[in-house]
C-alpha cells in the first residue's frame, strides 16, 4: 500500500488550493485595474480640463478658489479646492496605466503630484484624484459621469465570478475524484450476493483504502461461506435422492395397495421438498443464459402440461410473445405459481400482458385467496399460511420464495393480489430486454 | 428375439441392485458395473444394447464417461442424475446421450424410457447425437438438444410429445401421416402427454407454430391424418 494523506490531509490541499486561486485572481483584478487604459480623447480631455483648472486656481487668491473651482465644475468633472493636503486615499485600485495617458498629453501634471484612483462607491464607475497647486494646496477633482470603457463594475463582478465559478468547479472536482473509491464500494456493496462478487480496487485516501480493503475481505469470506453452503447442501441433496430411489423402488414391492400408495405419497413428497430446497438454495451455482424466447409458448405449454395431469389451466394470452429470458428459471417460477393456483382454486387462467419495456406473466386462480396482511410475508422462505390456506400442503413454503428470488435476480417484481372478484393473482412483471 | 442387454453403471450397491432387479423383471438382461473401469470390462464382456448410466460417480464424472463412451461406441446410453438441474439434462444430451432419467425414478418409468430409447432407430440417434438441425419454413429444430426456435430466432418450448409428433412430420414432409402412425411415432417418449390424442397435439403444435397472419404449415387431410407442408432442410 502506497502511502496516502488521509481525508484530512486531501480537504485541507482543496482548501489551500481554493485560497491560492482566490489570492491569484485578486492580485491580478488590482493588476488590471492599474492597468486600466481609456479612450484617447477621454485621456486628453481631462488632462486638458486638469490642466487649464489648476493654472486658473493658481492664478487666483486662495479666497477666491472655492468659487473658482466651482465655475469650473462642468457637468463631466467636479473640481474642489482644498488648503490641505489630502487623507490617503482608502483602499482603492489606482489607474496607472490612465494616469500615464493622461500625463502623455500634460506632463505638467507630473510635476503637480497628480494620482488617479478608481471611486466606486455607486454603480457608476468614476475616477477620482487630486493635483497639487504650486503653493502646496490641492485640487480635488472626480469624474460625474461614468468613463467610456471604464465598464469595471461589470469586469470585475465577472472577474470575482469566474474565479468563484472555477473554484468551485475545481473543488467539486477534487472532493469528487476523492470520494470515487467510496462510490465504487457503495455499487459493490450492492452487488453482494448477486452473482460474481468483483474486487474494489483500493485506492483513494488512506480511510477509505483501509475500508475497501476490509469490504474485499468481507466479501470474499460471504463468497466462501455461500459457496460452501450451497455445495454442502447439494451434496446432501444428492446423497438423500439416492436413498430416496431405493425406497420408491422397494415401495413398488409391498403387497399391501393402501400401504403402498402411502409410502409412494410419501416419497413424492420427500422428492418435492428436496427438490425446492435445491432450487432454494442452488440458485446461485450456475447463471443461466438468456435467450430469446416465446414465451407464449412456454405458457401455453405449462398449461397442457398441468391440463394433462387433470388440471384445469388455460392460457388466454396473445398466441406469441418473444422476450429474452432464463427459461429454465422461468419455467421453475411459473411451476411453482400455477401449482399453488391449482392447489387452492379449481380453475387456473394464464395471461400475459405487455408494456413497451415490461413483461407480466399473471396466474390467476379461484380460490379464497390469502389475508391482505400476509400478502408481503408469504414471500419470505420457510413462511406456510397452513390456518388459511388448508393444512394438508407439504414442503417447506419456499414455493413464492424461489418465485420472489428469481424475479428480484432480473431486476423484476413479484405482486400479489386477491382478486376483486374472489381468487387469487400473482404477477411476475419482467423488465424486456 | 433376444432380450436386449443393459449395462448398469451405479456406485450404490442397493440402488444397483433394486434397478437392475426391476429391469430383469421386466426382460432385460442386466450386466452392472459400479464404476468407470467395471463398465469397460463388461463393455467387453459381450454386446451391449443400451448403457444406464449415473452422472455421480465416483473417480470419473459421468459426463466424462459419456464423452469416451461415445468416441468408442454407438451403444445408447441413458443418464440418471440425482442433481435434477436442466444444465445436466443438456449437457448429458450434447454429449450424445438418449435420454435422461431423475432420480428418484419409479420401475414404470425407468422401464418406459429404456424401450423408448431402444424403439429410437439407430439413424435418428446418431442424428440427435450430432449437429442435427432440420429446417423448413423458417423454423430450426434441433434434434440433439429437442429444441425449436421460431424464424426470428426465438426459442419455442415444445413438450416432449409435441416434439416427437413434429419430428416425425418433419421426417416424412410432403407425405400424409396416418393417425395410428403419428400416434406410434409420437408416444416414443412416455410420462409426457402420452394418452393425448393426436388432434389436440396437432391443434397445440399449430398454435405455437402459427406466426402472425401465416398459418403453421400443417395440413389435416380429413379421414387420413396430417401432412408437414413445407420442404425440410437437414444439416
């Protein structure tokens, strides 16, 4: 195992990254903002309206500059004169780049400390900035209107969005890739069970290997424990049918008729519940193909099966139907709801019904049904309703759970129903494929 | 005529001899061998009509058996599993096998499988044995694995009798089949429908066999029997 940093270690590198990103893009906002260039005719004309302001304030007397200064505040630029020098402009992205245009036109104002600022307390960007008279007073002047192409409220609210955007993008992407491993265990979780149990890989933080790692185990001691169950089960299996065989061939020497027929009774159903138990517990052993199949004639042919063992089943379904099944698993489910429908009704109707992407195999009888409470548990193994269904049925109720686990395994659905009209209804819904 | 002679192959000392006590009682010379290397000895032994055969035995599996059985011989050969699972039923049959038996099985049955398999003409076996595929009209039967699939290639299940009475349609196609031979062809498998007349099988093989505004190409000639209508392709 590669050394890893553990979840802690990989949220606070997002973060340090998210902080890093965040510093950059700032840093490069002001960056822009010094950098900010006007239109050449807006350089010049404040260069020119600064220019001509500040020989008129220094021409007139100091009481004279409140007034002068306010004739020359036009509609596009305020101007304001103050004795003092001026507080430090508050935190405020200064224009370079405007001011060098600017002093392109009047180099003067180089001389007369002028400063530039970006003023953005409203929605309207304006500059604002102040020039020193020769006698060491200050004018103060601010743009009114909003400068042409200086759309900086927008750029910048675009420029803290997309690093926002970016990072949480970015982030987003390195919490996902981090927790990919947990979402792989999560899927395998869910298979377990279900056929062939696959291996996580183990990768991610050092948690979560450590989490993978104790689930493959997990899964491969599942894995054996089913494995050896199930053998151990099909090797008694096998060893009961062999004993089995002998007593039915005895049987057929006993003399006495009633005595004969009783143990034949009851070697059928020894066979019967060996054979449910089997189904029950085998089902996993060998995965069945699917394949494309009628399955109006597999239906119909359930049905003159039972009919020629004297029971009355009829199929009243469509004449062909193909879909891709197990057939033998199908055939076993099927069996085992018709002959519970023949064991409880008289009369036994096969249907088949179909959607654009479902199957529905329905068996329906005429018999007094089950209580609406037990509809859910006599699904479950080793469930018998013997106080509502009559007492005389053998084997060990694993008939609807064989039924239930095979529909489950293809990702389909078994339902139950009493009949509105009285009887009984099971429903395999298969999805088509 | 001499009674045919079976070879037993069964690991279980009782069960062997309660079957091969059942077979004799019923005219069959029985020869049992509890395994693999008992088997070949009575192979050798003398001629040998059919094989009854375990699938569990001990040492080799009975499906491996069965393969070199039937590299070195046509005998016909009948497997009894205890596992009961359609993949055995299969595979025994791909493998050459004639039929297949379930334990627990009962004298009747037993009795009934074996005399079907020998009735089996030699010809149809060995066809069954291999590739075996008969076509017409679309359909595909496949004799070794009693198997139907329908012209777009989905499988059909048919009941052992169905299957029998379409073989024997299919092996005599463009000639009418008197009903007493149909009835004879078709009973060659026991315990499926076997006291079912002829009519209902031929009305239910239409059934499945009837494809969307195309009938099955089964024809009834009134007061003689029934006629497979379309010309068979074998392969």
């Amino acid at each position: 195992m590669r050394p890893s940093i553990g979840v802690i270690g990989r949220i606070l590198a997002v973060l340090l990254i998210a902080i890093l990103v965040e510093f950059g893009v700032s840093t490069f906002l002001y960056e822009r903002a010094s950098r900010f260039s006007v239109q050449e005719d807006e350089a010049r004309r404040l260069a020119e309206h600064l220019s001509i302001s500040r020989k008129l304030l220094a021409a007139n007397a100091p009481p004279r500059r409140a007034q002068v200064a306010a004739s020359l505040t036009t509609d596009r630029y305020a101007v304001r004169w103050d004795d003092d020098r001026p507080t430090p402009p508050r935190v405020a992205p200064s224009l370079d780049e405007m001011r060098h245009q600017v002093l392109v036109w009047e180099p003067t104002l180089a001389t007369a400390h002028m400063s530039l600022r970006l003023n953005s307390p409203g929605r309207n960007q304006t500059v604002a900035g102040e020039v020193s008279l020769p006698d060491g007073s200050w004018m103060h002047f601010r743009t009114l209107q909003p400068i042409a192409g200086l759309n900086l409220l927008g750029e910048r609210l675009l420029l803290a969005l997309i690093p926002a955007a970016a990072l949480m993008v970015l982030a987003g992407t390195l919490v996902r890739r981090q927790l990919q491993p947990l979402r792989r265990l999560a899927q395998s979780a869910d298979r377990v069970g279900r056929g062939s149990g696959e291996h996580v890989p183990e990768e991610g933080p050092g948690e979560v290997r450590r989490v993978v790692g104790a689930f493959n185990r997990m899964q491969d001691r599942i894995h054996r424990l089913i494995e050896d169950r199930t053998q151990a089960l099909a090797a008694v299996g096998h060893d009961f049918r062999t004993p089995l065989a002998r007593l039915r061939l005895r049987a057929e020497r006993v003399e006495d008729r009633p005595t004969r027929e009783a143990i034949q009774g009851d070697v059928a159903e020894m066979e019967a519940m060996v054979a449910s138990l089997m189904a029950y517990l085998g089902g996993s052993e060998e995965p069945e193909a699917l394949v494309a199949t009628d399955v109006a004639a597999t239906l119909m042919t359930l049905a003159d099966d039972a009919e020629d063992h004297g029971l009355d089943v009829r199929y009243v379904g469509p004449d062909h139907l193909p879909a891709r099944v197990r057939p033998t698993a199908l055939k076993r489910a099927l069996g085992n709801l018709i002959g519970n429908a023949a064991r409880y009704g008289r009369h036994v109707t096969l249907d088949l019904e179909q959607t654009a992407d479902t199957v529905t195999f329905v068996v329906e009888d005429d018999g007094p049904g089950i209580p609406p409470d037990q509809l859910e548990r006599v699904k479950q193994p080793f469930v018998r309703l013997d106080d509502a269904r009559g007492r005389d049925v053998g084997g060990f109720g694993l008939g609807l759970a064989i039924v239930q686990r095979t529909v489950e395994a293809e990702g389909g659905g078994l339902t139950l129903s009493n009949r509105s009209e009285g009887g009984f209804r099971a429903a395999i819904t298969l999805p088509r494929r | 005529m001499t009674a045919p002679t079976i070879l037993l192959v069964e690991d279980d000392p009782a069960l062997r001899t309660l079957t091969a006590r059942a077979l004799q009682e019923n005219g069959f010379l029985v020869r049992p061998a509890a395994a693999a290397p008992e088997m070949w000895q009575a192979m050798e032994a003398g001629p040998v009509d059919l094989v009854l055969m375990d699938v569990m035995l001990p040492g080799t599996s009975g499906i491996d058996l069965c393969r070199s059985l039937r590299a070195k011989s046509d005998v016909p050969i009948i497997f009894v599993s205890a596992k009961g699972s359609e993949t055995d039923r299969v595979v025994g049959l791909e493998l050459g096998a004639d039929d297949y038996i379930a334990k627990p099985f009962g004298t009747r049955e037993l009795v009934a499988r074996v005399r079907a398999v020998l009735r089996r003409p030699a010809m149809e076996r060995r066809e069954g044995s291999e590739q075996g595929l008969v076509r017409f009209d679309g359909w595909t039967m496949n004799l070794g694995r009693r198997e139907l699939a329908s012209p777009d290639g989905a499988a059909v299940e048919l009941t052992g009798a169905e299957f029998d009475l379409l073989s024997a349609l299919a092996d005599h196609s463009g000639r009418v089949i008197a009903r007493e031979r149909l009835i004879e062809l078709s009973r060659t498998r026991l315990g499926d429908s076997s006291d079912r007349s002829v009519d209902v099988l031929i009305s239910r093989l239409r059934r499945k066999l009837s494809s969307a505004g195309h009938d099955a190409p089964i024809v009834t000639v009134r007061g003689v029997g029934y006629m497979l209508n379309a010309p068979v392709e074998r392969s």
